[in-house]
C-alpha cells in the first residue's frame, strides 16, 4: 500500500492511498463472500453460485465497488495513524471518491480536515464590561408578576366568543386540495390564541368563534415550509371549538404574599425577592466576566473554523435540541412542520453557534498548551467522582471502565477549564 499526503487549503489533507493487486484479489473475494447470497441462475441454490460464473455473467466489475469499500475500511485509518494525522471532523462519503478500480489496482483520495492553524491575540489582562450589582424595582415586579401567573386561575368560559390570549380545546382536520395530509389532524389540542404556534393566520380566524361551532380555517403553507408536498399551498382545516379557558391573576397584596410565601406583608415579601434577585446577580456577575473574557480572548485570536467542523458541531447541536423535543413528547419533524421550517433553514438557526463553540475550544486548547498547563492524575479522579455522583454510579467501577482515550479527553476538558479559569482571573472587569 502506498500513501500519498498533500497539504491542502481550508485546513484540509489530501490523502491518496493505492492498494496493490493481491490487496485487490482479497477484497474482491471478501466482496464475493458478502454478495453471494445476492445471484440467482438457474441450476444453482441461492448463495452457492461458484464465483467463477457470477463473473462470467456480469463481469468481475460488479464486485468492484464492495472491494472498494472493504479496502477503503481497511486502509483509510490504518494511513491516517501512519502519518500521525490529527482529524477533526468525521470523514464523509463526499469527501472520499475511487480514482482508479482494477484487478491489478485500487486507487483512491480522502479529504481529511485537520484542526486549523491559529495565532492568538492578547488573551492575558482583557478589558471587559460587566453589569453593576443592582436591583430595579422593574425586575422585583416582574418577578412577582410571573408568581402570580403560577398562581392563576384557569376559569372555564361559556357565555362569550374567543379573545385572544384564551387557551381552547380543538379538534382540526387539514385538507390539501381535498385531500387530508399526514400529521394535519388532532383532537383535543390544545391552543394559545396569539401564540403563534401554527402557520399563517391560522389562530386570528379562531376569534370571535363560539363553542362547538365549526370553523372552517384557510392558510397557506410558506414556500420554505420543510414537508415539500405543502410547501406554497392553500389548506382548509376544519376546526371545532370544544372549550375556552381564561386565567385569572390573584390580586397582588398581603393576602397574596402570605399565601404563596413565610412572609406576611407584601413589602417583607419584596425584600426577599430583591435579596434573592441580588444573589443571582452576583451569580450570574461571575458566568457573564468568564463568557465575556474568553470571547474577547477569541476575539482577539486569528482563527478560520473549516466548514466540516462547522456542520459536524451543527449535527450535534440538532441532536441535543430534537431530545429535548422528544423529552416534551414533540418529534423533530412535528415541531419543523408546526414552525414551517425546512431541515436545512432549521440547521442554518444552528452555525453561527457552532462556529462559536469550535473558535472557543480551539482558542482555549492553544492556551493550554503556550502556558503549559498539565492534567495530574489526583484532578481526573475528583473529577470521575463527580461523574460518578452525576450518573449516580460506583466511582471504582465509573473508574474502571473509563478507556485511555476517555481519560485524554477528560484530561483535555479540564486543561480547557484552566485556561478559562486564567484568562477570567486576569480579566481587568469595569462595572457599567
């Protein structure tokens, strides 16, 4: 096997790697094994036809893309640990193409994308913007306010039309030329009038509409709707109205903080709330000078994050986000569908983020390695102990099953939070 490694543009290597023919004589014969059981000629079982006259009816050519799959698994990793390649994004089939295919040879070229090259700015003694520790009587009213919508009364209503602001009880049935359509029909749903949560004016033709009249609704699906067979089309729905529900806020008093605190007046309630908001503050004081002295940090650095590392961090951003719909009970494609997203303009919501959380990492990695910034073992432990506490599980056994490369990337996580740690505890803070 030959290898051939090309520096190329966008943190990319280009790497060209040639098996030799008895290479190639031993993947078309595993791709043989593996496709066998795919050939019926007559006179022979199925899966035992000789390899000889699967050849002389389709040409040795018909293994050949499984040969190259089966030489690319093979090879491609075995090249990329040869020359002591460091990849940072997954390698996709676009990225890989077979050059040549032959009995005597195989040839074929990776694309393999490298962590970029970047030169940091000044990361030491950032001069940075913070909030000043206080509480407006603005922000102790609305956190009163959102306590007594806690508190709220949902008083059922019968003897008015829907307003807005009202939560109602539908069953709908969607129709697309006539036609019902998939994922277009409910019952008992349940809806905030003005929430916005389905397309076009759909909840607007919901108002002033009595219970148990049937309303017939017509919106239009968005060009970029993300289900392309509704994508720009008129749809009917055909809505009942089943019930209407209000709330009604207690009336904000000593009565009111008495029930919902251990205070007796509404005075001795609001300090409390000033010194909690006051605590959180201080709280969120710290977070905001470490976020905002790393992104000065970045900031400052001369970095270009390649697209690959981009779209790889998008996939896992996308992934997090649709099991936190799962775990509301909200598939990824019903929730696109309700929005009137497509994939692709969902996933676009993602990059900018994506490119943050990467230009981050690679900024405060570069910093642990110019203040050499080391890992004891006595920290990974303290900090498996506090896995093991997460995830509610023996800290030996947590210990035990924790793989060389799980370690090194435990290691690499807490040489990013000490470098964190040094650019914030340098910071130079100005309260504004």
């Amino acid at each position: 096997m030959s290898i051939l490694v090309e520096k190329m543009e966008k943190s990319q290597i280009k790497l060209t790697i040639e098996a030799g023919k008895e290479q190639v004589a031993k993947a078309i014969n595993e791709a043989y094994q593996a496709m066998k059981k795919d050939f019926n000629v007559p006179g022979f079982r199925k899966g035992k036809v000789p390899r000889p006259m699967v050849e002389k009816m389709y040409g040795v050519e018909v293994f050949f893309n499984k040969a190259a799959d089966i030489i690319i698994d093979q090879t491609l990793w075995d090249a990329i640990e040869e020359n002591k390649i460091e990849i940072a994004a997954r390698i996709r089939p676009n990225e890989l193409e077979v050059v040549e295919m032959s009995k005597e040879a195989m040839k074929y070229t990776a694309l393999v994308t490298i962590k970029p090259e970047l030169e940091l700015g000044e990361y030491k003694g950032v001069e940075i913007e913070v909030d000043q520790l206080q509480v407006e009587e603005e922000e102790i009213d609305k956190a009163i306010a959102a306590e007594a919508e806690k508190n709220a009364r949902e008083i059922t209503v019968t003897d008015r039309t829907v307003e807005p602001q009202d939560k109602v009880i539908i069953d709908f049935a969607g129709f697309v030329d006539g036609v019902p359509f998939e994922g277009g029909t409910a019952t008992d749903y349940s809806l905030v009038i003005g929430s916005k949560s389905f397309i076009d004016n759909f909840e607007d033709q919901l108002i002033g509409k009595t219970i148990g009249e049937e309303i017939e609704v017509n919106v239009t699906f968005p060009e970029a709707y993300q289900a392309q067979e509704l994508a720009g089309k008129p749809a009917l729905f055909k809505v009942t109205v089943k019930s209407i529900t209000v709330k009604e806020l207690p009336e904000i008093n000593d009565d009111f903080a008495s029930d919902i605190s251990e205070f007796e007046t509404l005075d001795e309630y609001k300090a409390d709330i000033k010194a909690k908001l006051l605590k959180q503050k201080e709280s969120n004081k710290v977070s905001q000078t470490e976020q905002k002295a790393i992104e000065a940090a970045v900031k400052n650095a001369k970095i270009e994050v390649p697209d690959a590392m981009i779209e790889e961090q998008v996939d896992r951003n996308v992934k997090s986000f649709s099991s936190r719909m799962q775990s509301q009970g909200l598939q990824i494609e019903q929730y696109l569908q309700f929005t009137g997203q497509t994939m692709e303009a969902f996933r676009e919501n993602f990059k900018n983020d994506a490119q943050s959380q990467i230009s981050t990492r690679l900024v405060l990695e570069k910093v642990a390695e110019l203040e050499n910034i080391t890992v004891s073992e006595e920290e990974i432990d303290e900090e498996l102990k506090v896995i093991a506490q997460q995830y509610q599980m023996p800290y030996e056994e947590l210990k035990e099953s924790f793989a060389a490369y799980e370690k090194e990337t435990l290691s690499s996580d807490i040489k990013v939070q000490k470098a964190a740690k040094l650019i914030t505890d340098s910071a130079k803070v100005i309260e504004k």
